[in-house]
C-alpha cells in the first residue's frame, strides 16, 4: 500500500483527508511542520499533502527544502491550502509541487492526482510482492571497517527477495550478511543477504532494503529468486 504524509495545522481538516483517505494508502500526518522533514526522511512516503500557511515554518519553506533533498526530492507534493490557487500555483510550481488544491477540497480530483502521479513514479510492476509483516531479525557480518557484528532490527515490510529495515551499521561495498529470524528459543537461520540500497545514510533515519543472494526454506516467503 502506498503512503502518503499529510502535513497541515489545521486538526479537523487533517483528520477528514485521514479519513477520506484510509483504505486506499497508508497515511502518516502531523500538524508540526517541524516534524514533516523528519517523518518524510523516516517513512518515505509517495506522496505530501502540504498545508502552506503554519506556525513555525511555511509551506513554501518545507515545499522547497523536501524537493531539494536528494532523499525526498522525487516525492510528488501536493499543496491543500485555503490560499488562492491563482495567487500561489505559478509560485509554488517553481518550489517543486506538483499541484495545488483549494480548501474546502474535492477529493475525487484529489484522490485522481495523487493515483496518477504515485503510478508514474513506480511504473513498473514489483517481480515480488511486498507484505506488511511484523519480523525481529538478527543479521550477523563485517563493517566496513572489517570488524564483526550482530544487530537487531524490526522489519514491517517483507517480500520472497528481501526486506526493509532500520539499519545504522556502516557496510563495505558488496558486505554479505548472515540472516536469522530471532525469537525467544533458537535463531533460525533464513540466507545471506546484501544491502541493494540504502535511504538517507549516515543519518538516525537511514534504512536499508537487503536483498537475498542464498534463502533457505525457513523464510517466510517463498518464490523463486531473479
């Protein structure tokens, strides 16, 4: 499912776009637009939804620091603002957003804009679906400093060729690391891995998508692997 970060002060109205948009993505929101930067770095969403008049830090300033960040420059933003979109469109689109709706929002168009561009940044089809899933893994292996390690780490987003997760060790180039579901009895053993990208390194949010080079039986799915 994709997801979509709502950042807007305005309580009432953030809760109706949750709601108006539940079922079809997974939405992540927050009335701070302090806090938008950090939670766009951490979730990754496929989309903003961005209020332009807040406390703290405008809409225009957030607008163009995601769309700056190599991290979250390709995020597709849309501004929701109860300002003029005549007034702001022009403005805006040179900041990076991709639209601009008028409060009281039509979400039909909304809902249309946000399909069509979320399609357009991911054509393609994934060769292994993803499931959201609940594992506490163990991965086991060498820094880039050539020194061992074993870490704990949660991931909520598995498919037949791999997983995202938290990671914040520092790996070589081409680092294979050992894979086990942790659990209260025996680790099991589930294959080796190796890091096919890594989102916002070398910060608190950095996160690694692994990819299975050897996979035994005991993974949780099972698919052939390409």
């Amino acid at each position: 499912m994709a997801k979509v970060l709502i950042v807007d002060d305005d309580d009432a109205l953030r809760n109706l776009m949750r709601m108006r948009l539940a079922g079809i993505y997974e939405v992540i929101d927050t009335g701070n637009p302090v806090q938008a930067l950090g939670l766009a770095l951490e979730h990754k969403p496929d989309a903003i939804l961005l209020d332009l008049m807040m406390p703290n830090t405008s809409g225009f300033e957030l607008c163009q620091s995601l769309h700056t960040l190599s991290y979250t420059s390709r995020i597709p933003i849309f501004i929701v603002s109860g300002e003029s979109a005549v007034k702001y469109r022009e403005h805006v689109a040179s900041l990076g957003a991709k639209g601009f709706f008028e409060k009281p929002v039509n979400f039909t168009d909304l809902k249309k804009r946000l399909a069509e561009e979320i399609q357009a940044q991911h054509p393609e089809r994934r060769a292994h679906v993803r499931v959201r899933m609940r594992l506490i893994l163990k991965l086991k292996g060498q820094d880039e400093a050539g020194r061992s390690f074993e870490q704990l780490t949660t991931t909520e987003n598995v498919s037949a060729n791999g997983f995202l997760c938290n990671f914040a060790v520092a790996l070589g180039k081409d680092a294979i690391l050992d894979v086990f579901i942790a659990s209260t009895g025996q680790d099991c053993y589930v294959g080796k891995v190796r890091a096919a990208r890594i989102e916002a390194p070398d910060t608190q949010w950095q996160r690694c998508g692994f990819q299975f080079v050897e996979r035994s039986k005991d993974w949780i799915l099972q698919d052939q692997l390409i």
